[in-house]
C-alpha cells in the first residue's frame, strides 16, 4: 500500500508527529512517497531509519497512490487538489493550521487516520469543483477551484461593475469590490465572510457572494450548478484580479469568463464519527454560550 504525503512545510516543534506518523505507516507496512520540497525540509530533524520515495507534480502520482495525507491547513489541502487533479485519488486532510474545514482531522489523531485509511474504515465525500472557462489561457492546466472562484478590484483602486449572466441571460450589474461564485465546499470560507449562507456539501449548488455591494439590497443568491455563469466588468482601472481558491492572475477588462461545474471532483475521507453538522458545530461555535 502506498500513500502519498503532502505539505507545505511545518515548524520545527512539529516534527515529533512526522516521527509518529512514519511509525505508524511503518507499522502497517505501508509505503510513504513524500512531496519533494516537505521531505527536504523535515529530513535532517528526523530520524529516518530508511529510504523514502518522493513526488515533485502531478504526473508523478499514478494510480498506485491508494490515497493522499494533506499536513496543513485549508490552504495546503487546496493546493492538494491541483496535484490530484481528475484522478481521483482520495485526500485525507490533517489539520496543522487554524480554522480546518477541510482539514478538520486534529494531528493528534494520526494514529487514528493511518488505522482507517489502511483498513478502509472510512466515508468518501464527493466534493464539486469549479470551471474556468476564458478566451486566453489562465491558470495554467489546473483551471478550477474546490473553494470558490473570485473577481476582484486591483489594490485600492475604486469598485468595478460585474455584469453576470446565467447561461446568458442577464441576473444582475454588481457594483462591489468584487464577487465570489462559491461551491457548497466554499461556502464555509470567503463567502461566508462576506455574509453568504452556508450551503450543504452535496446540494448541487452555487453560492453568487459580493464583496461590499454599493447598494445594500443585493444579497448572496443560490443557483443550481447546472447553470454557466459568465460575466462583463467595467471599472477605471486597466485590469482586476480573478482568482481560484488561493490562487490568482491578473487580467484585463477585455478577457471573457465564465464559470461552470467541473466535470470531475474531489474525493475528501472523512472518518465516520466525523460529518459536515458537526464540523459545522465545532468550528462556527454553534450553540455555545459564551456567558458560562
């Protein structure tokens, strides 16, 4: 069984659970293959009593990778699926950052996780993903986003106008600093921020969010995700940002986008004591009372 390992990188009072977790994964004679640059950093500090194999893209993971360990937070397991892309290998998010949606595995329960991913003991939650759909080439070949997709105003320039359409017909001109088309797996990040609803993972939706409307009557909007939903935007400036996920290129005025449901997804492990209304519980804090 092999296993695939990714991280940005974590602090040096960390490493004791890399120690952990490779002597979990050595105890159920399962093969680790590291991400290049995490291996590079925590190699020296560990007591590495063998040879481990690595990956540097994509291409290097094939399709005996039985499933793949996120270390970090939200942010590295976004960036976990743009090395997955459409091969469907299940992601299993463990949380060394701060909030953790995604990542809600606490990294004290590794011995936990290898236990469920080699025994299989655990439920796959099929996540949509977003398409980019442009006239110029952008974001290389991983044009799509688990969270949410993003049209901004540039710095401190002054807000733009987002005309937006729904498989072409006109829905509504926003005047904001912006706007956010979430996925039900989004829903819980930017675009709750900016005062969208939370939206159930498997509700076949998206979430239409501006960032500071002009006028105080525009709200969020849920649309079936079968729609494609494409925009114009106007503004003084010579270009704005678009984003997907934690990612993003700048573009001008000029460039035709459109956004779309992807036509694969994400495969997320969740262990079976784990679902989305107590992930939802835990970390918005429902139902405490801050007055005890």
């Amino acid at each position: 069984m092999k296993i695939a390992i990714y991280s940005r990188g974590l602090e040096e009072n960390q490493h004791k659970e890399i120690n952990l977790l490779l002597h979990e994964l050595e105890k159920h004679n399962v093969e680790p293959v590291f991400f290049q640059d995490f291996f590079n950093s925590f190699y020296s500090a560990v007591n590495l009593k063998t040879k481990y194999s690595t990956f540097n893209s994509s291409d290097d993971l094939d399709d005996t990778i039985d499933s793949i360990i996120s270390l970090g937070g939200d942010g590295t397991l976004l960036d976990t699926v743009t090395l997955v892309r459409d091969k469907g290998t299940p992601v299993l998010g463990v949380n060394y950052g701060r909030l953790g949606f995604l990542a809600n595995l606490g990294k004290g329960e590794l011995q936990v996780a290898v236990d469920a991913l080699v025994n299989h003991t655990y439920v796959i939650d099929k996540r949509t993903m977003l398409h980019l759909d442009a006239n110029v080439p952008l974001f290389g070949d991983v044009p799509y986003a688990l969270n949410e997709f993003t049209l901004l105003k540039k710095d401190s320039s002054s807000m733009i106008k987002i005309h937006t359409y729904l498989n072409g017909e006109f829905l509504n001109t926003y005047w904001a600093d912006g706007l956010i088309v979430a996925t039900p797996t989004g829903s819980t990040g930017y675009s709750l921020s900016c005062n969208g609803p939370v939206v159930f993972p498997d509700s076949g939706s998206f979430v239409i969010t501006p960032v500071a409307p002009h006028n105080l009557n525009i709200r969020p909007i849920v649309v079936p995700d079968n729609n494609i939903i494409s925009f114009e935007v106007e503004g003084r400036t010579d270009g704005f940002l678009c984003t997907l996920d934690s990612r993003r290129e700048f573009v001008t005025k000029e460039i035709q986008l459109a956004v779309r449901k992807e036509e694969f997804g994400i495969n997320l492990i969740r262990l079976n004591e784990n679902n989305f209304l107590q992930t939802l519980r835990n970390k918005l804090s429902w139902g405490l009372d801050v007055r005890n």
